[in-house]
C-alpha cells in the first residue's frame, strides 16, 4: 500500500533503462524505506507477466545494503568502493567493493545519505555521472553496472542550505524520488489498513498459526488504550515493538506523555476523520449515556430509537469512561484539613 504505484513504473515500457536511473527514498524513520529499496531491488526491474502471475526473467537476489551512519567514511570508502592492498592500515589484501561486486541490474542501497561527509558525496557524484569509480589506493578505474538506491529521513533541502549536501549529488539522486508516508498518515487516509498491517506484522513476529489471534487481540488493546488518532511516532516500527509487547506483557507503554483519555482519543480520531460511521455512533451513543446514565433521555438528546442507543453503547469504553470520572472526582475531592475551610 505505501509504494504500489511507485512501484508499477519498475514493470512497465521503461523497465529496461531504469538501472540507470537513481532512486531517492524519502520518509520518516520506521516508515519502510529499505523495504521499498528491497522491493526495488528484487524486482530487477524485469517486467512482471500477469496473466502467468510471474516475472519475465528469473533472478536472484542482488540487493547490497550499507548503513551509512553506522561507519567511517574510511570505512565507507573501503566497504563501497573496495581497495588495494597497503592502502592504508589494515588492508592486507586487495578486496572488491559492493559497487564492485554488484551484478547488471543488481542493486545498491546507501541507507542515510544525508549522513556521509563531503569526501564522500564527491566521489558518490562520480559514480552517478560517469558510472565508474576505483578502489582506495588504486588507479584503475572500475565500471558499475547495478542501480543505486538511497534512503534519508532529513530533509534535504534543509541540508542543502546549511552546505551539508551537495546540490548537484541531489539533482542526480532526485530523477526518481518515493515517499514513504508516516504510518500517521496511512491510517488516516485508509483506516482500514491497519488490521491488515497488524495480521502481516502478527504472522511475521508469531507465525501463521498464531497470527490471527495475536493481530485481533493487538487490535482491540490499540483501538481500547490508544485510540484511533494516536499519531504513532515510530511509525511501523513502533507498530511492531507494540504488537510484540501486547504478546509478551498483554499491555503496551508508548515513549510518551500517557494515553490519551477516551474522550481526547474520541476527539483525536473525529477531527482526523479516521472513524467510521458505526464508530462515530457508538462512541458519541457511550459518551452521552455516561453523562446520562438514562438510555431514554440519551435516546432523547441524539434523536435515536431507545433500542438502537441500547445496543450501541459500547460497555468497554463505557467502563473506561467512568474510571476516568472516578478519578477525576478523587482528584478534586478535599483533604480533611481542607474541607472546613
């Protein structure tokens, strides 16, 4: 769902140039990137035959990832570009570099662009425009034959402006750009991806055997204690470290200030317009018959049949309702020494 359409263009009329053509991926951590890059990759850009349900060509898999923010650019030199022998301390012996070693139409992704130094972003423009590069300490000069991919989550025109990346290695990695949306965003726009996300994530962390009932039981805990309008901040990634929480511990706590209440997640996913029409209902149906306690005046107020608030009344959110009131009440209830005052 995040990159379906970005992806069609990998299998139409021009799936045999786009090895030549760079991919950006921009997005939010946790938003999917190396698995759009991987997607990418092993799609080889072959063409896909629907009416066999197959790719045209077969492959294998040919996509080399680098994290360039976990390593030095020395590293980072040696881990892409390869080097020769007595290059520098270390070295003992020549060894190929991913871009090296990458076949035709193979793949590399350079996770973190925006973190490499300018040293490095040079030699990268070179390999862009010129599709050659040579190993550290060595002359001779090398051909690349696969397709790059790079992934950052900063904004890079701000760090165009500050002069922490170069203007012209952008306009070469910017020809194909992908956003990965936040998962914010997703929900929002199709409310109804989320139980499916949560049966893939559920299979992934559990196994199939297990997966339907883990995905139900992460669901409703998400829908009871977060709400619809959670905003998510670690994206997918946070969505699995939650579903694997809720298996081992039965709860999940989010690296932030405390749930909303039921009525701020009620007023959350309204304004987001991330609820459905029954779940409007029943949420405004238990909210007012909280206040009430009467389903006939609670019928009176919304303009509804008796029977139809009856049933409509959710008891789950209705008992989390009236906990909050308690404690509310608790909280403005007098001390002893206060109460002659």
């Amino acid at each position: 769902a995040i990159f379906t359409h970005d992806m069609r263009r990998y299998r139409r009329g021009l799936w045999q140039r786009m090895h030549d053509v760079p991919t950006l991926i921009v997005g939010p951590t946790g938003s999917g990137k190396e698995l759009v890059a991987r997607a990418i990759g092993l799609s080889r850009h072959i063409p896909f035959q629907s009416a066999g349900q197959r790719f045209a060509e077969d492959f294998r898999e040919g996509v080399f990832a680098l994290n360039l923010s976990a390593l030095s650019s020395t590293l980072i030199e040696s881990e892409l570009f390869g080097h020769r022998r007595g290059a520098f301390t270390g070295a003992v012996g020549d060894r190929p570099g991913w871009l090296e070693v990458c076949p035709p139409l193979g793949t590399v992704f350079l996770d973190e662009i925006a973190e490499v130094d300018a040293s490095i972003q040079v030699k990268l423009l070179r390999v862009l425009q010129t599709r050659t590069f040579q190993r550290v300490g060595d002359t001779q000069e090398r051909r690349f034959q696969g397709k790059i991919v790079a992934a950052t989550n900063r904004d890079l025109a701000a760090e165009m402006a500050a002069g922490r990346f170069r203007p012209d290695l952008y306009y070469r990695l910017c020809a194909d750009v992908i956003e990965t949306p936040s998962l914010a965003a997703i929900l929002r726009d199709a409310p109804g991806e989320l139980p499916a996300l949560l049966r893939f994530l559920a299979a992934r962390i559990a196994g199939e055997a297990e997966a339907e009932a883990l995905a139900v039981a992460a669901e409703r805990w998400i829908r009871e204690r977060l709400g619809p309008g959670y905003p998510w901040p670690g994206n997918v990634r946070e969505l699995e470290q939650c579903i694997r929480n809720v298996m081992v511990r039965g709860t999940y706590h989010p690296p932030r200030a405390e749930p909303a209440t039921p009525r701020a997640g009620l007023a959350d996913a309204f304004l987001a317009g991330s609820l459905t029409a029954d779940e409007l209902v029943r949420g405004y149906c238990t909210l007012v018959y909280a206040q009430t306690g009467s389903y006939l005046e609670t019928a009176r107020r919304l303009a509804l049949d008796r029977r139809t608030v009856t049933a409509k009344v959710d008891r789950e959110l209705l008992a989390r309702l009236r906990d909050v009131t308690a404690s509310e009440r608790g909280r403005r209830k007098p001390t002893d020494g206060s109460a002659g005052r």
